[in-house]
C-alpha cells in the first residue's frame, strides 16, 4: 500500500526516523531498515546524519530509485540563496543527486522567513534538486500563508502526532488541501504512552503490541508515521500490521489526546528551532 501526493509522488505508508542515528552505528540501523523493507528515510540538515543515510543506501545494495530520502531545511538558512546553498550542501553530504522529499523544518514564525524559504524549495524543484516539496511543523495559518503567496501548495506536513496529541484539527486541514500528514515521534519517543493501560487493553484485544496499535491507528487515519527503531526485531515489528482496528476502537484511541500532550511543549506558534 501507499500514498500518493498532491504532486504525484507515490510513498510508502510508513518510513524510518533517523534522528539520532549517526556514524558507522547509524549506518548499520539504517541498512537493517532498509533489508526490514522501509523504502523511505527521514533525515535533516540538522541530524547531522544526511552523509549516513546516503552510505546506508549504497552498503545497503537496493537501487537508489527505489528509496525515498527525505531531509529539512534548518531555521537558519531560510533566506533565499542560504535555503538553495543548504539544499545543495545536503546533496553533497549524502552523496546523491537529488532528495526525494526536502521539507522546512520549523516555520520560525518569529523570525518570519519561512515564506522566502518555501520559494526556494519551489525553484529548487523546478532545478531538479528535490522531486517533492512540503513542510515541517506548519498551522493552517504558515500553511495559508505559503500557499496564497507562492501558489504552490505543500505535498506534505510532517507533524508531532501519537495518541497523547492526535492533532485532528491540523489533519483535518491538510487532507482538505490535499496535503499528506506525517507523524513524527508516532511512537512519543517511547514515553509513559507506551505503558497506557487502554492501550495495552486493545494491543491485547488485536493480539498486537501498543506500538503496532499506534501505527495501525495512524495508517486508518490517513497518516504516514515514521517511526524509528534501533533494534532489527522491533523494524520488521513496525512494518507487521495486517489488522484493523474496529471503528469504535479507533475513537478509544482518538479520546486519549490531551491538550498538553506534546512530548516537549513544542508549539510551532512559538517554539523555534534553528
Ligand atoms: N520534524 C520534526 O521536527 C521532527 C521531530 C522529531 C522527530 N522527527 C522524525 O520522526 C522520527 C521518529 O520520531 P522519534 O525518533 O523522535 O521517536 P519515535 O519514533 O516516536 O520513538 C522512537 C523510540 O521508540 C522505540 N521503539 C521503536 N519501535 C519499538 C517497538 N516496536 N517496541 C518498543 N519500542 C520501540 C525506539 O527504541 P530503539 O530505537 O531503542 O529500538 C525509540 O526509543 C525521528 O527519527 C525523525 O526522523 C521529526
């Protein structure tokens, strides 16, 4: 199964974090991803790991064309010609010839660039240095913003998602704009969610674990998560999904959400990352 964006591309339904996966380690957990059958990895300018995940891909002997890659811009290269160079510098440091996914990754509106940074994904695209364009971290209004200016709407939203924070509001805008919604930290960096008892009741009721419930869940949303494991048993766990949560059990899940359920009070409103 698998997505396809605003733009055409077609993506997998779910892919590998690797944030925190550096060096020769990093290599290795990304080539064991990669043998598990993820097709797409999620990387950053600032995770400092673009130059592993591009090793990952050529040890890992799967023709290129048939890995996605995905990286983001940091918040301090969004003006124009900085937001190019940094694209260009990314390409260098994983050794490839074009990203498959390049996303802003905060709209630092405070700072207030994320307008003349999305223009340059635009022309980075239209250079051949990205095949999709989306975003990081975007509220409708960044997202409005963006769109009427430039005209050109986002293939995707990468957003903190789990059962603690189901962000139905912001799903419901983006899959109005036709705008794919990703989950990051599906899983809420392995936190107490993992430990909830409602959850443990219905893995134990689908003869699964909560983290599969968890991504099951995302998926029957519409949502791509991309969660990020270490361990060779849990990645192929991850990928092991054919179930489906019963619609009664899918609103269980949805009535966990909190108001101050992020993992680290990141509002993107007012938090900014550099
Ligand atoms: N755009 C953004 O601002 C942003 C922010 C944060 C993250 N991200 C992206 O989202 C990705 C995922 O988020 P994340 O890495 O923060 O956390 P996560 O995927 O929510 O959780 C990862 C944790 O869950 C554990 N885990 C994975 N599978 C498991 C299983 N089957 N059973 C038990 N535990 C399991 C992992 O353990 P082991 O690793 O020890 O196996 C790890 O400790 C990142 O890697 C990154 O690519 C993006």
């Amino acid at each position: 199964m698998s997505y396809t964006l605003n733009d055409g591309l077609v993506v997998p339904e779910v892919g590998f974090g690797t944030y925190k996966l550096n060096g020769a380690m990093g290599v290795n957990t990304m080539v064991s991803a990669l043998n598990a059958g993820y097709r797409l990895l999620d990387s950053a300018f600032n995770y400092e790991n673009e130059g592993a995940v591009g090793a990952a891909i050529r040890q890992s002997g799967i023709p290129r064309a048939d890995v996605l890659v995905s990286s983001k811009l940091p918040g301090r290269h969004h003006h124009y010609q900085e937001a190019i160079d940094t694209i260009q510098e990314s390409l260098y440091r994983a050794g490839l010839d074009y990203f498959d996914l390049y996303l802003i990754h905060w709209p630092n509106p405070i700072e207030d660039h994320y307008v003349e940074a999305w223009q340059a994904l635009i022309d980075a695209q239209k250079f051949g240095l990205v095949r999709s364009i989306g975003v990081s971290n975007f509220l409708p209004e960044h997202l409005e913003r963006i769109i009427q200016t430039t005209g050109v709407t986002p293939s995707l939203n990468q957003i903190e998602l789990h059962p603690y924070f189901n962000q139905a509001a912001q799903r419901d805008f983006d899959a109005s704009h036709h705008i794919l919604t990703q989950a990051w930290s599906p899983l809420g960096r392995a936190s107490q969610m993992l430990q909830d008892q409602t959850l443990a009741t219905l893995a134990m009721k689908y003869h699964t674990s909560i983290v599969q419930l968890i991504l099951k869940w995302d998926m029957q949303h519409g949502v791509m998560p991309i969660p990020k494991a270490s361990n060779p048993e849990r990645q192929r766990a991850n990928l092991t999904l054919d179930f489906t949560i019963i619609a009664d059990d899918m609103l269980t899940i949805d009535g966990l959400t909190k108001a101050d359920g992020r993992t680290h009070d990141q509002d993107p409103a007012t938090y900014q990352e550099f």
